[in-house]
C-alpha cells in the first residue's frame, strides 16, 4: 500500500482519504478536510495526545482507533460520522462526548473502562448496543432524548461492571423498562423544566432524585 507522510509524522493512505497511523509525540493534532477514515488501531496506545480535532466530512472511526489514549479527555464527533469500531475509544480519559445522529449501532467495548466517562449524549438513530459497550464505567449517565422509541436491542452485558444510568424522556421510562428487562432499573426519566433551563430526575420507582443542566432550544 502506497502512504503518505505529513509534516507531523502521521501517515495516510496515498489519497489522503485514511489515517493510517498517528504519531505518539504529538499531544494535539489537527486531522485535515478530505480525510474520511481514522484506521483501526491508528492512535492507540498514544497516551500523549491530549486533543485531536476531526473533519466535517469524516465518515468512521474504525476499531481500536484511540484506544489507550489516556490523555485524551474530550473529542468532538464530526456530524458527518456514520461509524464507529468496537473498542474505538476503550481506556481513553474521556469525560463527556456526544455521538452524532446517524450513528445506529454502539459496538462493543466502544467505550469499556472509560474510568472518567461522565456523560454520553446518543443520537435518535441508536438501534442498539453491543456487549461491554459501556463495561466498567463507574458512574456515567446516558442521554436519550429521542421521542420515540428506535433502541430494540442492548445486550445483557453492555454495562457489565458499571454502575451507568440511561436518562430518557419521563413518558418513555416505562417503555424502555419493560423492553429490557436485564436493564429496567438503569432507565431514569427527565421532565425538562424549559424556563430553568434544566431537568427533573426520577428514579424508576417514580421518585425525583435530582435535576440536570439541560441546553433548550427555541
């Protein structure tokens, strides 16, 4: 295969249309407009890289792709994205990412052992979750805003040693429930309170048991 070499030492396929492997000096790196495909297993183990900057335009992010990256504490996901490997971004220090629409499938161990996960904001279009998706996440929380619901599939492992709740809107909380069983107390509902510009928390017994920041829009 044919690479090319930029002037910070990553490489790419010949058409630039694939990072093929990063550089492990590098603590910040912007990746340019026309690439479409982070390779698998491109930037991992590069505990060094503290912020990399995706391209509108990207289109996947294939396995392993930031795994062990463990000074990477936030990325912004280009809206562009469509794909995203299993184990992508296992062992990073990331703190609170948001997955864009269009992406229908967690794969597994996408986000296993992100010890500083505090908070996944998923799309509408998420369909499923596969297993130890979110293994060993301490305490993270999981926005679902979408109002229906698309989610027909988490695996019985997907929160394999975590203590993660999902935060889905208060009239789909028992829906959610009893489609998933294995789950049902993990699923907590949200009542936006627009003019507080946050939302009520209950717990799956109904009672309220916090409240969080919420961005409302017009």
């Amino acid at each position: 295969m044919q690479t090319f070499i930029d002037e910070y030492g990553v490489t790419y396929t010949e058409d630039r249309k694939i990072l093929v492997k990063g550089n492990g000096e590098l603590e910040e790196y912007t990746v340019p407009e026309g690439t479409e495909v982070i390779g698998q297993d491109a930037w991992g183990k590069m505990d060094k890289l503290k912020n990399i900057i995706l391209p509108e335009g990207l289109l996947e992010i294939e396995s392993l792709a930031f795994s062990g990256c463990m000074g990477l504490t936030s990325i912004q996901l280009p809206s562009t994205l469509k794909e995203i490997g299993g184990y992508a971004f296992e062992f990073t220090m990331l703190r609170y990412i948001v997955i864009p629409e269009g992406i229908t499938v967690l794969r597994n161990d996408v986000f296993g052992e992100c010890f500083g996960l505090n908070t996944i904001v998923l799309p509408s279009t998420i369909e499923s979750i596969e297993d130890y998706a979110f293994c060993c996440c301490p305490s993270s929380q999981i926005l679902l805003m979408a109002e229906e619901r698309r989610l027909s599939y988490i695996d019985d492992d997907a929160f394999d040693g975590s203590n993660a709740i999902f935060l889905v809107p208060f009239d789909l909380q028992k829906e959610y429930a009893e489609a998933f069983p294995v789950h049902a107390m993990r699923f907590f509902g949200m009542k936006i309170i627009k003019d507080q510009g946050k939302a009520d928390v209950y717990s799956p017994d109904g009672q309220v048991v916090g409240a969080i920041p919420i961005e409302v829009t017009p």
